[in-house]
C-alpha cells in the first residue's frame, strides 16, 4: 500500500503553491527593487526560484517525492507503469490536479504578499517557434536529469541538482525556462514579471509535454532501466503506510 493519496497530494499541492509563489513573488519584489535594470531583475527571480526549488524538495521531497510539475508526474507513472513502479493512475489524476491548484493558488498568494489583487491576468505575450524550442529544451533536460539521479542512486543530490537546472536554464533559455505545465498555469494568473499571457499558455505546455516525450525517449537509450527506479523521482519518498515524523 502507497503512502495515503491524499496526504502526498496536498504536499505536492503546498510545495507547488509555494514554488509559484516564489517565482511570482521574488519577480515582483525583483521590478520593485531594480525598476530599471531588466538583467538584474531576472538575475533576482532566477537566485530566488532555484534556492526555493531546493528547499521544497527538501521538504516535500519525503512525503510525495517533491514533483510539483505534471510532466514529472506523467513521465514517473508512464515508465512505471509495467515496472509496478512510480504513480498509478489514480495517482497521476490526484497529483495533477493539486499541481495546477496549487500553482493558482501560489500565484494569488504571491499577489496578497505584495498588496496586489488577487488575480490579474497576465497580458505579457510570450509565443513563436524560438521560446517553444526553449521549453522543450528546460523541460527535457530537467526530467532527463531527475531520472537519472533516481537511477544512478544519486538522488541526495536532486534538491542542488534540480535547482540549478532550473537557475541556469533562466539564462540560457529564451523562454526563462518555465519548464512545468502547472507552474506555467498559474503564471497567467499574475500581470507582473513572472507573467504569461493565457493565450500564450497552451504553446508553452505543448512544448513541455514535448520535451518530456524527448526525455522519455532519451532515457530509454542511456538508462534503460530507468522505471525500476521510479519510486525514487525525484527523491525517495515512502513506499507504504508509515508515518513521516
């Protein structure tokens, strides 16, 4: 029996909510504090988000292995599928679902922190072939890189390793590397730095979904056995009713 559903969802709920909310927040308190310096201002937001990643897997990490992002989740249930390893289906439904809530609600938390309103759509545009390219490169190298560590035991590492997939790919990406459906989601729910317009948001997830395709793709050709591991993404998480204390 897997640890309760729905106690690894609201953990997947709570650090996706706070993972936006720093995203959000640090990009408004980033426009505030440079107002006339773009580079410097996503070189704030870019520091913020990585270390926050960090310590959300730390601390979630334990409960529902600190996904936070559905095409973790989709690839985790897809390679597990015949292993008997990683998210049912069932599974798979629950945490996405809290994903994109909590990404919603993150948002409109980041908002209330800064005296804002609640919700504000975002009407900064962010479309063409450049930045799709950009998702599918951030999305496949961070699920390329959370399986790998799972199967090669080096998931202590995935907290740093992870943050700074994400820190880096802000500067070498063309898109800031949003690299998660949910996250993207929840950022056009806020007309601030971190935003993106809703009409922009169905580009940027088909690209990711992409991305995750290529990493499954990728991971079959170097580590083959990468779903007798799929429990461990994106680091170990229990395996049955137990109590984490």
């Amino acid at each position: 029996m897997t640890l309760a559903l729905p106690r690894r969802a609201t953990a997947e709920f709570t650090g996706t909510a706070l993972l936006v909310a720093a995203v959000v927040g640090s990009g408004i308190a980033a426009a505030r504090l440079s107002p006339t310096d773009v580079g410097l201002q996503l070189l704030e937001n870019a520091v913020a988000t990585a270390l926050a990643l960090g310590a959300l897997i730390l601390t979630f990490g334990p409960v529902s292995g600190a996904h936070f992002n559905p095409v973790v989740s989709a690839v985790d249930w897809w390679l597990g599928r015949r292993a008997g390893t990683g998210l049912g289906s069932r599974d798979l439904a629950a945490y996405v679902v809290a994903q994109v809530a909590g990404a919603i609600t993150g948002a409109v938390l980041a908002h209330l922190m800064f005296g804002l309103p609640a919700v504000a759509w975002s009407r900064t545009g962010r479309s063409g072939g450049h930045l799709w390219l950009a998702e599918v490169v951030a999305t496949a190298g961070l699920v390329l890189l959370v399986f790998a560590l799972a199967r090669s035991g080096r998931t202590s590492a995935a907290p740093a390793a992870v943050g700074a997939w994400i820190g880096a790919a802000y500067w070498f990406t063309s898109s800031t590397s949003f690299a998660n459906p949910a996250v993207t989601i929840g950022r056009a729910f806020t007309d601030t730095f971190a935003g993106i317009a809703p009409a922009s948001t169905p580009g940027f997830v088909a690209a990711q979904l992409a991305g995750g395709l290529i990493a499954v793709a990728a991971l079959a050709h170097w580590y083959p056995h990468a779903a007798d591991t799929a429990d461990d993404v994106v680091v170990p998480h229990p395996t049955r009713e137990i109590e984490v204390r």
